[in-house]
C-alpha cells in the first residue's frame, strides 16, 4: 500500500514543480562511471571474450544437410515481420568463412570465444537419429583452429533457433522437450566435451519464452501469455538442470568442465523523489533475473516466493481451478537446486520501476501478473535499438545483487553491448565499453565473483526482428562486398588495448 501513497504524494509535487512529462525521471546524465576500489587492473586470471550466436552469423540455412530452424521458416514466411524484410540465409557466411572470424579474433587478442551450435545443423530432424557429419566436421573445425590458437570455446547449446521439427507438437510447451534437449546435450557432451570445457545451455530463457509463447512478437508466434511462456520457462529449467545432471554424472569427471545457464536481465531503480521502495526493486528484480535463477542458484530450488504467491492468487482471482505457474515438486526442486556452476548474465540496460494500480497488461499476463511499470530516464543516452539506453551503474548493481543473493556464485558475463547504424569510427560503443568495463571492475573491487567478460558481439550480424537495421560489432561486415569483409571499428582496437593492458585505458586517444 505504501507505494500508493508515494504515489499520491509524487502527484503532488509533480502538480507543485509542474513535471511535464509524467512518463520520465529525470537523473543524472549516465553513460560514464567512476572508477571504485583498490585495484585498477583486472585480476590476472580474469577473461575477456566477445560472443555471437549462429542463426545470427552462420548462412547455410540449407547447405550439406542442415535442418529448418522456426527462425529460418519464420524469416521466409514473414518477411514482413523483419524491419528490412532481411533473414539469416546468408549472413556473415561464418560457416563458410570462419578462417575471417577467426583473424579478428586474434587481433582482439580474446582469451575465450562464446559461440553457439546450431542444434538442427548437427541434429536436422531434432533426435539423434541423423548425426549430420558435415555440420560435426565444421563444429570440430570451429572448435580445434580456436584450441590452436589459444582462444577458449565457450558454446551456447541453444541461442533461440529450436529446429522447427519440434513445433509440430508445441515446442517448449511440451514437457517431451526435456527429453529432447537431454540427448541433444548428452551428444554435444560426447562428441565436442573432450575440449569444450564451458558450456551453457540456454540463452535468454525469459526473451524466447516471452517473445515466442507470450506475446508472439517471436517464433513460434503463440499468443498465451501468463501460460505458455510461463510453460516455456517452467520446461527450459527442467530441460536445463537435466542436462547439467547428466553432464555431472556421466562426463564432469573425464571432462572436467562446467555448466551453466544465460539469463539476462536489467537492474531496476526508484527514485527516491518520486514513488517506490526497496522492496519494489526486489520484486522487479525477482519477475526478471530470479525466475530462472531463483530455481537454480537459490536456496529452495524453486520459483521466489513473490511469484508463487502472486500468480496462484490471479489464477484464483480469474476463476480459475489451478495455479497458471506451477511450483516445483520436491523431485524437481532436488534436481535444480544448485544446477549451475556458474551463472551466466546477459546485461544490457536498467530502467527504473514502479507499481501500477491497477496492474496494466493483458489479463493474464506477466506484465499484469508482476503488477510493475517501467521508466526511463530522460538524460540516459539511447543506443540504435530503442529499448537500449546506456546505464553502466545498473551492472556493477546488479553485480551486486547475485553477490548478496545467490551466495556469491561465480558469474560469467556473457553479454553486452551497444547498437548503431555501423560506423567504424563508433565513439558512443567505445563509451559504453569503457563505462560498462568499469563497472565490473569496480563489482570485482567490492567482491563480486565475476570471471569472465564476453561483448556482444565480434561482428555486425542478423539482429532478429530488427535484421540488418541495429549494428552491434566490434568489427563491421561488409554485406555488400564479395568477401564480406571483417572491418576493425574503433572499438575493436579499445577492447583490444583493454585485453592487452587488463586496464581500463583512457578513451580519448581512440576518439
Ligand atoms: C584499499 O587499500 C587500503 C589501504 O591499503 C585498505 O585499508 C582498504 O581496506 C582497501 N580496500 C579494499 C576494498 O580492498
Ligand atoms: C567464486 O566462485 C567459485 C566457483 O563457484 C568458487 O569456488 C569461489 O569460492 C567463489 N569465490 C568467492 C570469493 O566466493
Ligand atoms: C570520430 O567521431 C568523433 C565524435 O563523433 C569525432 O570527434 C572524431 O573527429 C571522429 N574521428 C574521425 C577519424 O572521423
Ligand atoms: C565494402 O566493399 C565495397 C566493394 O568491395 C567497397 O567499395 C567498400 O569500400 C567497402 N566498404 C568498407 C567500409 O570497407
């Protein structure tokens, strides 16, 4: 209730000071963070890398027996869907000109390369019953030329292509993806486990589920949002922790490897002038990044409390007979907790937060579910993609956050970055690296257990729903040029005298 009146109150003074534009806080102007603690250095065993996934750069759609993926089948039906009618058919060609990724990333001098397998390129029809030697024998290629050249693989399991095969019986709403995904990974494991020693096994669990299940901004295109995506995510943790089960098992002993999943998120903030409180910062923060990592690095294996509690009582409210967010049983609750070696974290932007009453959104809904409204600061400067503002503070908290509430688990950051429309001389990405480098450097000053640090992303590549339109490459690629060139931006030599230096180097002899 206390929000309510807060929000009463801010009415008020908004009335006093005449606020103009109720949607916006205002705020400091962000995109630039001091530097905190004792050490200027990043620790020597600390690992930088970039990362990419594969319907985003790979082509070959087709080529040497590689199955549709929904995003291939997506793209071809809905041109229309896609800001400039593009798809993936093409692309950087990094199945065919890996040799071209791989000189950048020499150059950068990365120390890991976060890629990801595409699942219907080694298994066409989704089961193990076709192993696709073509698509292995790139993977090994991918897998052996980085080994040589002493640059880590770090592989993404699934980055968002589900081959289309499963469709036909309702994807991630079905509970058979589990079974699915277990021999899918126990292959992964068997044939590339021998030198992949980092492995996650999905990315963005809340961004498929919500896009492709909730509100169909996505593939499969279903529209049931506060049941499907919630089904969604209930069956990506399931599938999740099987395979980290199996991996435990059956390799981790001759492997030695470790397992993870990717969840993004954005860290949330009230102002203190306005409405809010600690405890709605606590609460967006467990409808984000504590749905899927509650159940897996929390203490109870299952969903945060808030959320059980929340949607039982809409279901009630509803009229209906059931809860639309089914808890863990025991069983379950056993096989997630404690199912991740290290959490991976996909870090973008911040917003601020605020409750909403009555709850917006349709009914049933997350966004009605978490009864949450979100703003933006005016003074926070936006990348290309319109949901991307530049928050670097919003990092080292949310650092924070995993530290205090999830046992200080070891974190990989396995994304960040920032869109344009492709320049090489990108002054605003090498701002928003310099900024966000300081962040994590600065969480690590405070005792954060952050390992690693991959940018999104090596090269421009097929950005989803927004094709060719939002750039986010350290290297641009020359999409109209016979050889689709790999170009060194300006924020490639940054990140590179970064990872030369394992400082955070002045910004201004790059600009
Ligand atoms: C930084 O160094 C000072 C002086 O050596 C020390 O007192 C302080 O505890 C250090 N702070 C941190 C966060 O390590
Ligand atoms: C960081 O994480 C690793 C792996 O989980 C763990 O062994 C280590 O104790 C953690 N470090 C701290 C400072 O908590
Ligand atoms: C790059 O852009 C910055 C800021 O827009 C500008 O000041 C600088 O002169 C540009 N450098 C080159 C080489 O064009
Ligand atoms: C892209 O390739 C075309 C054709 O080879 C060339 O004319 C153009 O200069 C290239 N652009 C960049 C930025 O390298």
């Amino acid at each position: 209730m206390q929000p309510e009146m807060g929000q009463q109150l801010a009415l008020v003074l908004c009335l006093l000071i005449a606020c103009v534009d109720s949607q916006y806080i205002s705020g400091p102007e962000s995109c630039q963070l001091q530097h905190k603690g004792n050490n200027t250095k990043f620790p020597k065993e600390f690992a930088f890398g970039v990362a990419t996934a594969a319907y985003q750069i790979e082509g070959a759609w087709n080529a040497d027996g590689k199955g549709p993926s929904i995003w291939d089948t997506y793209t071809h039906i809905h041109p229309d869907r896609i800001a400039d009618h593009s798809n993936g058919d093409n692309a950087a060609e990094s199945y065919y000109r890996f040799a071209q990724d791989l000189v950048a990333l020499k150059e950068l001098k990365v120390d890991f390369y976060r890629f990801s397998i595409s699942w219907s390129r080694v298994l066409p029809r989704a089961d193990t019953t076709v192993q696709n030697q073509k698509a292995i024998a790139y993977y090994n290629m991918v897998i052996n030329k980085l080994l040589e050249n002493n640059i880590e693989p770090m592989v993404t399991m699934y980055h968002y292509d589900m081959p289309d095969e499963l469709t036909k019986f309702g994807g991630f709403t079905n509970e058979i993806m589990i079974k699915y995904f277990r021999y899918y990974a126990d292959f992964l494991f068997k044939t590339f486990g021998d030198r992949v020693k980092k492995w996650i096994t999905f990315n963005e669990p809340f961004d498929y589920c919500m896009q492709g299940y909730g509100n169909a901004e996505s593939p499969p295109i279903v529209h049931a949002p506060g049941v499907a995506d919630y089904l969604c995510m209930d069956n990506t943790l399931r599938a999740h922790a099987t395979a980290y089960r199996l991996y435990k098992a059956k390799y981790a002993s001759s492997q030695g490897g470790k397992v993870g999943i990717t969840i993004s998120s954005r860290f949330y903030y009230t102002s203190t002038k306005y409405f809010g409180s600690d405890e709605v910062v606590d609460r967006a923060m467990q409808y984000a990044l504590g749905w899927l990592a509650h159940p897996i690095y929390g203490a109870s294996g299952n969903y945060p409390y808030t959320i059980i509690e929340d949607i039982l009582s809409n279901s009630v409210k509803e009229g209906l007979a059931w809860t639309r967010l089914r808890p863990f049983n025991k069983y379950w609750t056993e096989i997630l907790k404690g199912s991740g070696d290290f959490l991976g974290l996909n870090y973008y932007t911040s917003r601020f937060v605020k409750m909403s009453y009555p709850a917006e959104g349709e009914i049933p809904s997350w966004e009605h579910d978490s009864g949450l409204k979100y703003l933006i600061d005016k003074n926070w400067k936006r990348a290309k993609s319109k949901w991307l503002y530049c928050v670097p503070q919003g990092l080292e908290d949310i650092l924070k956050w995993i530290r205090d509430n999830y046992n200080n688990v070891e974190v990989y950051i396995t994304e960040n970055g920032w869109s344009d429309d492709g320049a090489l001389n990108d002054t605003d990405r090498v701002t928003y690296l310099k900024s966000h480098l300081q962040a994590v450097l600065n969480a690590i000053n405070d005792g954060c257990n952050v390992t690693h640090y991959s940018h999104w992303s090596l090269i421009d590549n097929f950005e989803w729903n927004m094709g060719f339109t939002e750039k986010f490459g350290l290297y641009y690629l020359n999409m109209t040029s016979e050889n689709k060139e790999r170009v060194a931006k300006k924020s490639a030599h940054y990140y590179r005298s970064v990872i030369e230096s394992r400082k955070i180097p002045s910004s201004d002899k790059f600009v």
